[in-house]
C-alpha cells in the first residue's frame, strides 16, 4: 500500500508539474525602453522588447501597433506572421527578431525608416488569460551637414554673410553668434528639400562693417546637438570690400547726370562694373580659401604605392621621376605601369586641406581618387572611375570631369590648394598665389575612403624633372 500511495504522490506532483504549474506562473512584466530610441532616415531600427521572467513566448500572441491597438504594425499569432490586418505603410518593412523568443524576447526590425515612422509603438504581449505591454517613443532625426558661410553681393551695394547647410530633420534652430556667444539679428530661412522632409537652413547676416567674427549655429532640437561655423574678418580684409562697395556707389551717382554725360560715359562705366564685380568675386573667394587653411592635414606620400620610378624625399613630402626602375616588390598596392603615389592618409569623413607646389613642371596631375582604384592598368581619370583630379600638360590646365573642363588661371600655377569637403562631396582646387579658386567637384557621391592622388609624370629628358613638394599650410598674408 505505501509503494502505491508514494507512486499516485508522484503522479499528482507530475501533473500538476505539467497542467497546473504553467498557468500559475503566466503572470510576467514586459520590458521595452525607458529612453526614446532616435534613429537617422533611411536606417534600420531595432525596437527591443522582452518578458520578465524569461519565458516561453513561442504560444503567445505578440502584437506590435502604433498609437491605437487597431494600427498594427507586426502581428505574430500560431506561431506565424499575420500580414492581413498589417498598415499598409509596414508591408515588407517589419521582421521580428524570433531567436530568443523561447525565452521571451521578440524585437521588431523597421527597415528603411522615415519620418513619418516617429511615434510611439507598442509591444502587447497575450496568453489568453492574460496580458501585458510596453511603450517604446521612435524619434526620427538627422544631423545635416557643417554650415558653409560664404559672402553674398547685394542689389544696393551691400554686403551679406551667408551660411548654408542641408540635411537636417526635423526643421532645426538656426542662429548667427558674435564671439561673445550673443545672439545676432539676422534674416532666417528654412525649407524642405524632398520628400523625405529633410530641411535646408539659409541664414543671413547683413554687412556692418566693421571687424568682426561670427558664428553660424544650427541645432537639431531632438538630438539637442549643434553643428557650427565660424568666420574672422579682418581690418584689411574690410577694407578692400569698402573700397569695392565705395566705387559701386560712385557709379551709381553717375547714372543720376543728365542722359548726355551717361551716354558718353556708359561703356566705361559698365566696364567698371564688372571690373568690381569680378574684385568682390575673388574676395569671396579668398575667404573661403582662408576659411579651407583652418583644415589644414599633415599629407605625406606612402611609398608603398610608388611606381618603381618614382623617388620619394626621406621625409615623404617630396615625389619626382628619377628616370629608371627601382628594385621593389610589385605589391598589390603599387602603382604600375602608371607613374603615380597616394598619400598615406584615408580620408572617409570631415575636411581637409593641403598645398603642392608644382614649381616649373610642365607635366602634372594632383587630386584624390577611391582607395580601390586598380593599380595595375592604364585608367581615364575621371569622377566615374574614382579620380577627382587637376590636369596639366604644357601649358593647358583641364579639370578631369567628363568631357574634361579647360581651365585659363590668371598666370601659370606655383601650387595648388586642394580642399576636401568629404560629407558635401566636394573638392575644390586653389590657386595658392593669388587665392583664387580653379575649379570645384560638387555634388560627388563619393566612395568610403579616398586617398590624396600625385602624379608627377615622367621627366621628358629632363623638361619635367622637377619633383611635386607636399608644402606646410601657413596661411600667407
């Protein structure tokens, strides 16, 4: 009688281990996120959710909405995904992360997001007898790109600092400082770009004249996160745009003498105008040479990319045609047969400026290209092959686009600024003598990583024997 009483104990305990126990332990919480998760348009978010205690969710109804329970977002019930009653704005956009929903975690994957994802979602967990969620806030948010300040020419003979920058989501703040970090009156423009709603800011700060220095902040009001540029303007940089704007006035006085003075006189007088027109042009220009000198980059050249030929200066800031072979590896990294060295810098974000003299040359290329370019085969130079570059063959000057664009440069080129605005996607060349721009790429969807790009071309018996010097950034006056 005892072995049959101990086993009917056993029995009892089994089945109650089996049918009752489960139902007694359903009772669970179900973690989410305390903070809101910010995500940037177009990227992937991963909205966690889980059960504690770790249990089994396998049975379980899993119910992602949005808002209301009736917008679902991801229905997960009899163990499968249920697409009928999904937002039709979800449909292929969801996945829920099922690895670990043995022990009670199902995140949701929403690919591609949008803005139009922000909000806040629920997870809802349901056994049958009994339930429980969790909110999670979606905040979608993008940084756009570092302001650009540059100077704009007025219809009444003034002068406006404008700063510029897109990208932006939502709509930011926008805001000129002095350097005193006081507020600066100024007109403020915002607008969407596309429709993405990603914001474009134009901020404009009248000409005072007098020495300043300012600074252009944008903030991001949900990732409370600033970008900034700064300008200095100087007393003689003033003093050249006083005297352009000082000659405009004096020639709108001479359009106010009687018609026969301003007939004799009108050729001379348009001439003048553009004569100042094209002096203020070269001061915007030299300002925003100035403002590239601010990035300045230690570039030096990696021998591992030399063409045999080429020989580099000890310090790596100097490359010629040494006219013959040297004895090295033919590595995989080495230029050949094509005469040419990368710098040793990857340049995958931010700015960056350097300077090259090309002394007497008559031969020359400089630019950056992708890091992925072959090194083994003759290539055209051009943005869609990987090559952002400045040509010269005796005499002519060309930007590599394609077709390639003549360029005229006031007198023959010394050296060459080359400034990198890798997020804008642009490169723009100087002429360091006289701080004019040459040319600038823009619009480039450039690859993850670029190199600085020297070519100093064979030396023609001597007529191009002078080397490329990488030069240090001194901000001449």
């Amino acid at each position: 009688m005892k072995s049959k009483s101990s086993a009917m104990t056993i029995y009892t305990f089994v089945f109650f281990l089996i049918n009752v126990a489960p139902s007694l332990q359903v009772r669970f919480s179900v973690i989410g996120l305390d903070l809101p998760l910010v995500i940037h348009p177009g990227e992937d978010a991963v909205l966690p959710c889980h059960l504690s205690p770790k249990i089994n969710a396998q049975n379980m109804t899993i119910r992602w909405f949005k808002e209301k329970y009736q917008n679902i977002v991801h229905l997960y019930q009899d163990r499968g995904f249920r697409i009928e009653n999904q937002m039709a704005e979800y449909r292929s956009r969801t996945t829920l992360i099922k690895d670990s929903i043995v022990v009670g975690s199902v995140s949701l994957i929403i690919r591609n997001v949008q803005p139009s994802d922000s909000g806040l979602y629920t997870c809802f967990y349901n056994t049958g007898s009994f339930y429980e969620e969790a909110v999670i806030e979606v905040k979608v948010a993008a940084l756009g790109s570092k302001p650009h300040i540059y100077l704009e020419d007025l219809q009444n003979g003034g002068i406006a600092v404008v700063c510029e920058s897109s990208g932006w989501y939502p709509e930011p703040e926008a805001k000129w400082e002095d350097d005193n970090m006081n507020n600066i009156s100024s007109s403020i423009e915002v607008k969407a770009l596309d429709s993405r709603l990603q914001f474009h800011v134009k901020a404009t700060y009248i000409f005072s004249g007098h020495p300043f220095t300012l600074s252009c902040c944008i903030r991001n009001p949900i990732l409370s996160q600033w970008k900034q540029s700064t300008v200095h303007i100087t007393d003689a940089f003033l003093q050249r745009i006083s005297s352009c704007i000082s000659n405009r006035l004096l020639i709108s006085a001479f359009f106010t003498v009687p018609g026969i003075l301003l007939s004799l006189m009108a050729v001379r007088l348009v001439n003048k105008q553009m004569e100042l027109s094209q002096e203020l042009g070269a001061l915007r220009e030299e300002l925003d040479w100035r403002r590239a000198q601010r990035f300045a980059a230690a570039v030096t050249l990696d021998p591992d990319t030399a063409h045999p030929w080429l020989v580099l200066s000890e310090d790596g800031r100097s490359v010629r045609d040494g006219d013959r072979a040297q004895d090295l590896p033919d590595t995989p990294q080495r230029f050949n047969p094509v005469v040419n060295v990368l710098g040793r810098e990857r340049l995958s974000s931010g700015r960056h400026y350097w300077e090259v003299e090309v002394g007497g040359k008559t031969r020359w290329t400089l630019g950056v290209c992708d890091e992925a370019v072959s090194r083994k085969e003759r290539i055209s130079l051009s943005p869609e092959n990987g090559y952002w570059t400045l040509w010269h063959r005796d005499g002519e000057y060309k930007a590599l686009t394609n077709p390639p664009t003549l360029l005229t440069p006031r007198a023959p080129l010394r050296a060459v600024g080359l400034f990198l605005d890798y997020e804008a996607g642009r490169l723009s060349l100087y002429n360091v003598d006289d701080r004019s721009l040459l040319f600038t790429f823009s619009g480039a969807s450039f690859p993850p990583t670029l190199r600085p790009y020297f070519c100093p071309c064979i030396n023609k018996g001597g007529r191009n024997a002078g080397a490329l010097r990488i030069l240090p950034v001194t901000g001449r006056e």
